[in-house]
C-alpha cells in the first residue's frame, strides 16, 4: 500500500467513528438520562470528535515521512492528542474544573511520552528486520543466492522472512539444477557428435580409398563401411528410443512372453560378433519361464546388455545369460573389469563411461544401458549392476497376471 490511505480504510474508519458514536449517544441516554441541551452537546461532540480522528489519520498518512517507525510514533502520538481534545471539550460542558483539566492533560503529555517510548521499543527492531529483508532482496537481485535473512520471529515478518527465504532456496536448486542440465547437454552433445563422428569419418576414409581404387582389400572395407552404417543406424535408434522414453511415447505392449524363446534370439543374433572377438556366448536356465514383457522390447534390452558384455570380455573368456525362474530374472555375467563401486547409478545414464578410452575404441556410444533401463522400468520390472571386478547386469521382470 502506498504512504496515502487508500479510500476503503478512510471509509471504514469513518464508519467505525459513526458507529462508535451512536453507540455512546445510546449509552448515555439509558445510563444518563441527559436533558435536551446536554444530549445537543454531546451530539455535536461526538460528530466532531469523529470528525477529528478521521481528519488527523488523513493527514498523519499524507504527510508521514517514508519511515515505518516514524509513522508508528505518529500513530501512538495521535491517540493521546485525540483523547486530549475529548477531555477539553468535554470539560467545559460537564464536571471538570480548569485545574483538574490541566492536571489530566499533564498525565496525558506523561502518558504520551511513555506511548511514544512503548512504540518505539517495540517497532525499532521490526523496521531492523524489514531492513534485513530488504538487504536480502537487493543481494539476491544481484544474484548472490546464499542470502538469507534467517530472521527468527514469531509473527507475519517472520513468517515473511521465512517464506523469503525458502523462495531463494528453491531459486537456488533451480538455478543449480539447471547448471547441471547445460553441463549434461554439453557433454552430450559433445559425446553424440564423437560418436557420430567417429564411423563417419571411418566411412568417408574408406569409401576414398575405394573411389581412388587405392584399397588393399575393398571386401573388407565394404564390410567396416557396413559396420559403420550399423553404428550410426544403433545411435540414431537409441536417441530416438530415449526421446520416446522421456516423452512417455514408447509404445509397451505388455503380454505373456516366452522369455527363453527371447534369450535365445538374442545368442542367435550375437553370436557372430562373439566369435568374431573370441567370446564364448552361453545360456543358463530352464526350458521355458513366461514372463509379462514386450517381446521386441525385451530382446532390445537383453541384446544391449549382452553386446556391452561381449564387447568388454577378454579374448578367449565367456558371457553368460543365466535365467531364473524363481524371481524372473535374468541376468548378464562377463569376466571383465565390470563398473568400479560407486559407478553402477551412473552406468544406466546416457553417455555415461567409466573408461571413456576404452568405451570409445570398443563402439560404444553410452546409451545401450540408459535404453535398458528405460525399458525395463516402463514394463514395471528393474534392472541393476553389481561393482566389479566381473560384470554384472540383472533384470527382474514382472510375473504373468493368474
């Protein structure tokens, strides 16, 4: 509200006045009994006195100075002044002599001073603590987020205070949360085009020396030419797997799944680039295990676990898919490092490496596990790794409705 009183609390406390007014003219006339002059007296008293109070809130808000404690002071002063006037009007139609009057009027200026020491001591720490949280709100307008005013009080600045305090606290892990959302967005972007980059740059190489007819052994290239394409063709399909998964768009249909029947699709599927590094490709389980799960989705998941298997095995060792029907999982077991304790969160985030070198040389672009997990956790089951050394991937999907 500005220094002026606004016209609906002028109006209220002209109609406090006459309200107050009546009430005091009925009470005289029941307890008093006033003659006709004295009730004239009185009326015209009233509507002036009344007149008065409204008159001097008017002008003590028009001219107050812009200082809360100042208007307070203003504010405590007027009450004694108003009552000061009452008595002296008053007296000279009913019982006070001039001599008590000027005694009354001593006990009000006394009375005064002591209102005006009352407010004061009272509203010095109040302007105090509205100057805090105007400080407050300068600093955190220069950006300064660690501004508090941790003010402890138990009326409304406090609770102004507090509530001050934690809108900077939620600017604040606004702010930090959107920090760390660049930062992600620069090193993915930064992660997508090494990964793209990398098989392009590889097939443009190749196909040059192709078209220079300088290569040694063109089956060969044409063949790296065919994985490349495949590794652009799985990036491009896993970024849009993982914006379908964030928009909520991936279709999931959800059905009683033969997972065995999957398991061994996917051994079919990879068993080429098993041999081709030397890794024995196994299955464990039991004949048959059904299980709610979208097949298509499911071989995806199973397949992106495994190849990270595969690829990260040493020459000559094993992979795994043990199956269990017990708790419907499924798990992926290699012989390799695995993920360091601490880094198994990590590892099911897109473009998330443990050994960035490594990963890269391999083929990998960081999103099979993210893609896994979206996956998994949209047919309501979970997935999870356990630390090295050994890698260790487990899916647990749910049971078929009875």
């Amino acid at each position: 509200m500005s220094a002026r009183l606004r016209p609906q609390l002028i109006l209220g406390l002209a109609v406090l006045a006459t309200l107050s007014g009546l009430a005091a003219t009925v009470t005289t006339e029941v307890v008093m009994v006033p003659t006709s002059t004295e009730r004239t007296q009185l009326i015209a008293l009233v509507v002036s006195l009344a007149a008065v109070a409204v008159t001097v809130a008017f002008i003590l808000s028009w001219f107050a100075p812009r200082s809360l404690t100042r208007r307070m002071l203003l504010a405590a002063l007027s009450g004694p002044v108003i009552i000061a006037i009452t008595v002296s009007a008053g007296s000279r139609s009913m019982f006070l002599s001039d001599h008590d009057l000027q005694f009354l009027l001593i006990l009000l200026a006394f009375a005064t001073v002591l209102a005006i020491g009352v407010v004061y001591t009272l509203g010095r720490p109040l302007t105090e603590d509205l100057a805090r949280l105007t400080q407050v709100a300068h600093r955190v307008a220069d950006g300064d987020l660690e501004a508090r005013a941790e003010l402890q009080r138990m009326d409304e600045v406090g609770d102004l205070a507090t509530a001050i305090d934690e809108m900077v606290e939620q600017i604040a892990i606004t702010r930090a949360q959107r920090d760390a959302s660049e930062r992600e967005r620069s090193i993915t972007m930064a992660s997508l085009s090494h990964d793209a980059r990398t098989p392009l740059t590889s097939m443009r190489l190749a196909t040059e020396a192709l078209i220079d007819g300088v290569a040694p052994d063109p089956d060969r290239y044409l063949r790296t030419i065919a994985d490349d394409i495949s590794a652009v063709e799985t990036l491009i399909s896993d970024l849009f797997t993982l914006g379908q998964l964030e928009a909520g768009r991936l279709h999931i249909a959800a059905a009683p799944t033969e997972v065995m029947d999957v398991v061994h699709d996917v051994a079919s599927c990879l068993s080429p680039i098993a041999v081709e590094r030397s890794v024995e490709l196994t299955i464990e389980g039991p004949e048959s295990l059904m299980a709610c799960a979208d097949a298509d989705q499911l071989h995806r998941v199973i397949a992106n676990v495994t190849s990270n298997a595969i690829r990260h095995s040493p020459e000559g060792d094993r992979v795994r898919i043990q199956v269990e029907a017990d708790d419907l999982r499924v798990s992926v077991l290699d012989n390799g490092s695995g993920f360091p304790a601490g880094f198994e969160e990590e590892a099911f985030q897109a473009f998330r490496r443990h050994d960035e070198a490594r990963e890269r040389a391999a083929g990998g672009a960081g999103l099979g596990l993210a893609v896994a997990k979206g996956i998994v956790e949209a047919l309501d089951g979970r997935i999870w790794a356990d630390p090295g050394p050994g890698g260790a991937v487990h899916m647990e999907l749910p049971a078929v409705d009875a």
